[in-house]
C-alpha cells in the first residue's frame, strides 16, 4: 500500500485529502505545520508527499526544498491561488507538479498516480546495477569512478560536465529549471553566470548523444528547462 504524507494546516481540508486518498486504497497521514511535517517526511519513508504551500511558521517552500534535498520522492504542491504558482514555478523548488485550490478529488488522485507511476517506471527501467553506477539504455554513468560509457565506448567529461549529467540522472523524468541546476551545481554564492547550464548541457549531448539535435536523454522542456528522460 502507498504512504502518503499530508502537510497541511487547515484541517477540515486535510481531512478530506486523507479521506479521497484512503477512499483509493492509498495510507495517509497528517501533519499540520511545517517543521514537524519536515521531520514526519524525513523519517516516515513515505511514497508521496502532498505539501501545502502557506504554513504557519515555516514556510512551505522550505519544507519543499529540504525534503528535496534529502528524499527522491514525488512533492506535490498544493496553493491556493493560481498566480502564486506562477511565481513559484520559477524558484526551482524540485517540486513534482503543482495543485491549485480549490481542486476536485478527482483531479488530485489523479495526479498523485500519474507522480507515483513516474517514479515507478524509473525504478524498473533504468536499472541500478550498484548503488554507484546508473544504467539507461545504451549509457552507463559510474559515479564512483566517475566515469561515463556510451555503448560501451567510455566517453570523456569534465568534472562540471560530469556533475551536470550525473545529477539529472539521478532525477530521471524530472524538470529541471536552468536556475534550479546553477543553483544545485555551480551554487548560490557563484558568481558565474546562468547561461552557462546549456552550454554544459550541450557539451554534454554532444558526447552521449547519438544525434545531439535529437536528444533522447536530456530533453529540453520548452519555457521550463530540461529533463533527464528514462
Ligand atoms: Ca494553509
């Protein structure tokens, strides 16, 4: 059965959330303020987390950000109004998907399976022959060694360009903001400049890709960064 966290403050709406997703066969817990609903996510090994963005105390988009940092684990952000996702589309929470409220119950379990079959296909289909080495297709990364092979031709990357390609991977299906990848990568207090996540990113098609125009591992997502398709 599938685990789901639910972080929110109001709880005649978290009530229902649990209800609609119990009601599907799934578990649901609640937890109704940031911090504790922080800890809750980092111990309880849960399948979803389902994250209200206006908490009390600690803000939603902190909570998002160091569960992201911890767990590969799907976050669905719940708001409550439509521009103000807008707005935090582009901070690059590593959030999965975004619900405005109000919203039907069936359009959030909906939502919650599709997030949860993602992350499923990549468990069964790029396989992890060790805890170090990412295998997709015709690419293997071998993280230990840091060392990339393209049917079975080693390729050579630089450590930045390394970086950049073993950390989408790691992330497979997941969209990543060029913001979100400077700020993972190259790091806040970085005085580099943001054009320089596609210049990485095309140097590093031109090594694994077959046909670098066409990518079929890091794909650009237009108006919202790339991804890393497994
Ligand atoms: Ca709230």
């Amino acid at each position: 059965m599938k685990r789901i966290l639910i972080i929110e403050d109001e709880k005649p709406i978290a009530e229902l959330e649990r209800d609609y997703f119990e009601l599907h066969g799934f578990a649901a817990d609640l937890v109704h303020d940031g911090a504790e609903g922080l800890q809750q996510a980092l111990s309880g090994g849960y399948d979803l987390i389902l994250l209200d963005l206006n908490l009390p105390g600690f803000d939603g988009l902190d909570v998002c950000r160091a569960i992201r940092d911890k767990l590969d684990v799907p976050i669905l952000i719940v708001s409550a109004r439509d521009e103000e996702i807008d707005k935090i589309r582009g901070f690059g929470l590593g959030a999965d998907d975004y619900i405005t409220k109000p919203f039907s119950p069936s359009e959030l379990i909906a939502r919650a399976k599709a997030h949860l079959g993602r992350y499923e296909r990549f468990t069964s289909r790029a396989v992890q022959t060790g805890q170090d080495q990412i295998k997709v297709r015709e690419l293997v990364i071998d993280r230990t060694s840091r060392r990339v092979y393209v049917r079975g031709e080693e390729v050579l990357l630089p450590a930045r360009e390394f970086d950049v390609l073993a950390f989408m991977a790691a992330h497979p299906n997941r969209v990543f903001s060029k913001e979100e990848l400077f700020e993972r990568l190259w790091g806040l207090d970085s005085a580099g400049d943001i054009a320089t996540v596609a210049v990485h990113i095309r140097r590093v098609r031109e090594k694994i890709e077959a046909v670098p125009s066409n990518p079929q591992f890091i794909e650009t997502v237009w108006g919202a960064g790339y991804r890393f398709t497994v």
